[in-house]
C-alpha cells in the first residue's frame, strides 16, 4: 500500500498565536476520578507525609509507620474494601488517590502499598466473607500490620516455582507451612522485618499426596510485642538502594501449623477430611486466576510511575525557563536553556511520552475498575487487563527512570542536590522496574498474548482464508523489501519536503507505521514459531528462546500503540481549539519520535523512503520550536504545586537570580564603571586598524 497526499496544506508558524487552557487541560489529565486524585494531591501536601531527606534509616521508618495511621485518621486508604465494612467498593478510585503519594514519599505510597493493596487485597480478592470479616477491619485500621509473602529469594516472577509448601494435617485440620530449603525464604517483603504481625503466604497447596499448585494462606507471623511465633524467623533486608522508609526482610517457616480456615478459598477449598475442590477446574487457568486478582499492584504503579514523570519534568521544565547560559546571540544577554535545540530535545519528547502514559494510565484505570466493580468481568476482561497492566506498568516504569536521569543531568549540578529531589526519587523509583513483575519478563507475557491473538486468526480458517494471507504475506515482501514502496513514496513526495512533511504529521500515516510494526513483528515470529507444539519441549524451547529479543521489540512496540492511541483518543475529547493544536502537536512528537528511534527498521523493512527519513529529524524539530512557547503551560497542567515538588530550581529564586545578575550588569555598563572587556579592545583595535588602512589605500588613489 502507498500513501497518496492529499493536497497541500501550508504549515503553521512556530508563532501560531496557540494558547493552552491549563485550567482545562488539567481537568482533561485528571480523568474520571478528578475529586479523589485532588483530594488525594491535597493530602499528598501535607508536610506530615512528605519525606524528610538525610534521615537515618531506623528513624525513616518509624516516621513512614506515623504516616500510615495519618492515611487512616483522613480516611485515605479505605476505598476499595466493602462498604459494610466502612469502605466504599471504589476500586479505580482507590488507586488514582493512592498514586498520588509518590509525591509526598515514595517509601510511603510503596508502604501503604504492601498494607492495604496487597495484604489488604490478598484477603479481599482471594477471601471470602468469611475472611473478610475477621481480618479486613483490622487490616483497614491498622491494627493488624501484614505482609505479602510471596517472593522468594530463589523464585521471584516465577511464581509458580515457589518451594514453600502447605501440607493439610486431616487428623488436626491444620496446615502445615514450611520453608524447606534457603532459597525458600520469602525476601523482600515489606513490613516483614519489623512491623508486620500476620502475612498472607503464598505455598504449594499439598493435600492426600496431591499438589493443587499454589494458594494463599493467612499466617500470623508475631506477637503484640512484635516477637516472631514459634516455627517462624526472619532477617532484615537493610539498607537499600532507595525506599529505606520501608522495613523489607525475610521470613521463614519451620513446620508451622495454621488452621484450615486460614486458606483463603475463593478459587480452591480443602474439606475437613482433605478433599480438595475449586470453581476452576483448569489447575493453569485457576493459578492465573488468582494471580490476577492482585493485578492492582502492576495498575497502581503504574500511575505512580507517570506522576513521577510529571514531577520530575515540572521541575526541569520550569528551571529550563529561567536559567540562562551562555550568550550565543547576544553580547549582553545569555540563552535560556530551553531555547537551544539540545535541550527541547532532551525534554519535550519525554514531556510527550508522559502525557501518552498518562492518558494511556487513564484507559487502564477505567478497564480496572470495570472489572473489580463487575460491569465488564468476563475471563476475556480479565486477560485483557492483565495484558494491559503489564504493558503500561513496563514503559511507564522504564520511561520514569530515563526522564528522572534525563531531568537530573539537564539542570546540571543544582539537579544532583538533593534538595531538588531528583536523585532520590532516581533511587526510590529504581525498584519499580522489577517491582510487581520484572518488565522484561512482563513483555513476554505481552508478546505470549499477541502471538496467541495472531494463532486464533487461523484457527478456523479453511485453505482459501490460508492462501490469500500467504499471498499477501508475499506481496508484501515484494512491495516492502525490493524497495518498490520506498520508489512509490518519492515518486508520491516529488521531492518535495513539504510533502514528505505531510505525509509524517497526518495521524493515519503515524498509526500506520506504529500498527504496522506491530504486526510485521508479530506475524513474523508467528512465522518462526509455528511448528513449536510439535517439537519435543527441549527444541521448543530453544526455538522460543532463538526469537525472545524479538518478541519482546513487539511487546514494547505493541504498549508504544497503545499508548499513541490513547493519547489521539484524548485530543479528540479536547474542546478549546488551541489546546487541542498544541496537544496534536506534541502527539505527533511523540509518534515520530518512536519512528525516529526504530528508523532503522522502517527503512530495512521499506517502510520508509530515504527522503521522508531525512525529513524526519528536521520535521521533528520543528514540532520542538512549535512547543517550545508552551512547554511551561503543559507542565503546569499536571496540577503540581510547590508543595508537591519541593524543589528550590522550581520555586522561581533561580528566576530572580537571573534578574538580579542582569540588572547588576545593566547598571554597571549605564553608569561607566563597567571594566572593558580585552576581547572588545582587540576588536576596537582591528576595527581601527582596518579602517586606517582604507583610509591609506583612498589617500593612495587620489
């Protein structure tokens, strides 16, 4: 297929006399939960939750424990539990408010966290009533502190490998936990290494010789005085690399016996004689099942990951606007960092990529909570969201850290203080991209489920279906790789840059070439791993592992679409026409910029010709000029005050710096005193030198 151009339309100036509705526009980002995540930003500012930089570990942790009984006391933390139970059964809402604590302290909103979105929900969502009226109330107050022990320190995303076991005692009606071996130990668990009393365990469900896989249990881990019970011990994680106000550590179990009502048995039951049952019959689909109800976790990150995003780049963006350096035109006056080219470039298309993670977040929190409120619970639903989550959680993670790093080194020295907080939210956020999944593992998991989309497009397919796809498969390559698309898009342009230009900034030409990518990665390891059933699981495996570099490119690649058709979804909703110009503009940044950093591909695979490929940097650059006058405006929007960014670069002293300097250096040159600078005499002194001799050479000729 080419594309044909319509005819030309003129491009608008950079000066295009676009405002942004910041107001609007900020209302437009806060999404469906706009009163909670506002009530939540106001909480979030409170200097009582905001984390206090320098301190000891011990005493960052006790003061994180404070803040969590402060979550309580404002009735923060208790939206998605049962109304009956002084909840408010809002799941999207409960976490768009809980995201917005990694603006007070990361160690907080990861705390609370572990408290009451994942011990909380572990009863919740693999509980029963049963269940959730012994436990939850005391989950919810605080009163019961708890643990989500699932990781160990020999199996993390591998869940389904875990070696702690829970055999049933019939004669007792008990089960018996146990840690066989060190590698067993559940690690890493917040609230383990000092505060917790109870943990939801996660072990190998073993009763009359058989192992149903793994379930959760409710196990008591220490007394009120904080002692740990017979048959249980622990260490401490310690010092970490970020998130120190929380207290990881270690737990193990040596023959520990819990009540058989103490498994939580939504999805499977044990009798009192031993007899096992479950709704789900499928031992694979049942541990999904479970897993996937604690999706919320890779949801809320996340948000928490954007909202870090956003910070960061509200920072850098405002100093980018005041500070000054260099004066590349102008004797007397220097540049303002975010004049210069480099510097958009540094900062704008991450501005772009974080308002597609937002609006792709926005989307995500809408399908979790269709299907945590029921309206749209089918098991397609469900692996829809988890597919989702896993995507999203994996760019916006990875997005974070690279904008933190990026923000960091564009302000400088002044951004490595920590009073500008860029290193430690560096350090806190670091964890997130292994947090709740490691995201490359996560993308496999994407890239599982778009290969098994792409097999049921054919599952029932009769030969004719067959033999038009193979044939369109080969006219494909003949089109893509003999270069005759690449000869059809110049022919098309004329040479013409305007045209190529047009051709890049038309949205169905973007969602082409993202879409395209997509499914020409797909279809491809498609191709290469179709006969991997029939092959003994050794050569299976070694044929998937042949393709895993690929199949995670789709994987990032298919989460880049999503997150590109989100954000086209948003401009759509955007009624002040100024608004929605400058936001096409910073999609199509961000569409082109993904093309720009895969151009490889588009022009090995003949996507791209040569020319609209040279014109791709120089049109992209001209976005970053069309943005520049709007860059604060669209960082404002967020709704970040000085309360939730708490850094001096971001308070305007580096403004009134700036003004001081120049006014300083205004008064001296007016007033005479100003010293000559010696680079202005040699220049004085060629000028007169130059001017004597036409002086001579015109004496000479008369």
């Amino acid at each position: 297929m080419t594309y044909t151009p319509t005819a030309e339309t003129p491009e608008p100036v950079e000066d295009s006399g676009a405002t942004v509705d910041v107001a609007g526009l900020g209302e437009a980002l806060l999404g469906r939960w706009a009163e909670v995540r506002k009530a939540a930003r106001d909480l979030a500012g409170q200097p009582e939750l905001h984390r206090i930089d320098g301190l000891p570990m011990d005493e960052h942790r006790e003061r994180v424990v404070g803040q969590l009984k402060y979550l309580v006391d404002a009735g923060a933390v208790h939206r998605a539990f049962p109304r009956r139970l002084g909840g408010e059964d809002n799941h999207g809402g409960n976490i768009a408010g809980f995201e917005e604590l990694v603006t007070a302290d990361p160690s907080l909103q990861i705390k609370a966290g572990v408290q009451w979105g994942l011990f909380g929900a572990a009863v919740l969502h693999l509980g029963t009533r049963e269940h959730h009226d012994r436990w939850l109330p005391d989950i919810m107050s605080l009163k019961t502190p708890g643990a989500f022990a699932m990781t160990e320190t020999g199996h993390g995303s591998d869940v389904a490998s875990i070696a702690t076991t829970a055999t049933y005692d019939p004669a007792t009606q008990e089960f018996v936990v146990h840690t066989p071996f060190r590698a067993a130990w559940k690690d890493y668990l917040g609230n383990a290494a000092n505060d917790g009393l109870a943990a939801v365990v996660f072990a190998h469900l073993i009763t009359r010789g058989v192992d149903h896989g793994v379930h959760a249990f409710y196990v008591p881990i220490r007394d009120e005085q904080r002692a740990f019970l017979p048959g249980i011990g622990g260490e401490d994680d310690g010092y970490k690399g970020g998130l120190n106000g929380i207290d990881n550590g270690r737990l193990h179990f040596d023959q520990v016996r819990i009540p058989r009502t103490n498994l939580l048995n939504r999805y499977g039951d044990v009798a009192e004689d031993g007899t096992y049952s479950s709704p789900i019959a499928s031992p694979g689909r049942r541990f999904f099942t479970m897993l996937g109800t604690l999706v919320q976790g890779r949801v809320s990150l996340d948000g928490a990951a954007v909202a870090a995003s956003k910070v960061a780049l509200a920072i850098a963006v405002r100093y980018a606007t005041e500070r000054r350096q260099f004066n590349a035109s102008s004797d007397t006056a220097e540049e303002v960092l975010l004049d210069y080219q480099r510097h958009q470039r540094r900062l704008l298309p991450r501005l772009a990529t974080t308002y597609a993670a937002s609006f792709a977040h926005e989307q995500l929190l809408q399908k979790f909570d269709d299907v945590f409120s029921g309206a749209h619970d089918t098991d397609e639903d469900r692996q829809d969201l988890e597919t989702l989550a896993a995507a999203l959680k994996s760019l916006s993670t990875w997005h974070a850290l690279d904008t933190l790093q990026e923000c960091r080194e564009a302000t400088g020295g002044a951004g490595f203080l920590a009073e500008n907080r860029f290193a430690a939210l560096r350090a806190d956020l670091d964890i997130y991209a292994t947090f709740e999944g490691d995201n490359t593992v996560l993308l496999q998991l994407v890239a599982k489920r778009l290969l098994a989309d792409y097999a049921n497009e054919f599952r029932h397919a009769d030969f004719g279906v067959m033999a038009r796809w193979v044939a369109h498969q080969a006219a494909d390559v003949t089109l893509h790789r003999t270069g005759l698309r690449q000869v059809a898009q110049t022919f098309a342009d004329s040479g013409s840059e305007r045209k190529s230009a047009n051709y890049l900034k038309d949205p169905e030409t973007q969602r082409q070439l993202l879409t395209d990518r997509v499914s020409t990665m797909v279809a491809g390891i498609g191709g290469a791993l179709r006969n991997a059933t029939r092959l003994p699981q050794k050569e299976a495996a070694a044929l998937f592992n042949e393709h895993q570099h690929e199949l995670i490119e789709a994987a990032r690649a298919h989460a880049e679409l999503l997150q590109w058709e989100a954000f086209s979804a948003a401009i759509a909703e955007i009624e002040d026409k100024g608004t929605r110009l400058v936001l096409t503009w910073l999609r199509d940044l961000f569409g082109l910029s993904l093309v720009e950093k895969n151009l490889g591909w588009y022009l090995m695979y003949g996507r791209l010709s040569a020319q609209r490929a040279r014109i791709l940097g120089t049109y992209i650059n001209r976005l970053l000029s069309r943005l520049r006058p709007h860059a604060r405006d669209l960082v404002d929007a967020f709704g970040y005050g000085p309360e939730h960014l708490r850094a001096k670069i971001a308070s305007g002293a580096e403004q009134e710096r700036q003004h001081e300097a120049m006014a300083y250096a205004r008064t001296r040159r007016a007033s005479g005193e100003a010293p000559v600078d010696e680079k202005v005499l040699i220049a004085r002194r060629k000028a007169e030198q130059k001017l004597s001799k036409n002086r001579q050479k015109l004496e000479a000729k008369n």
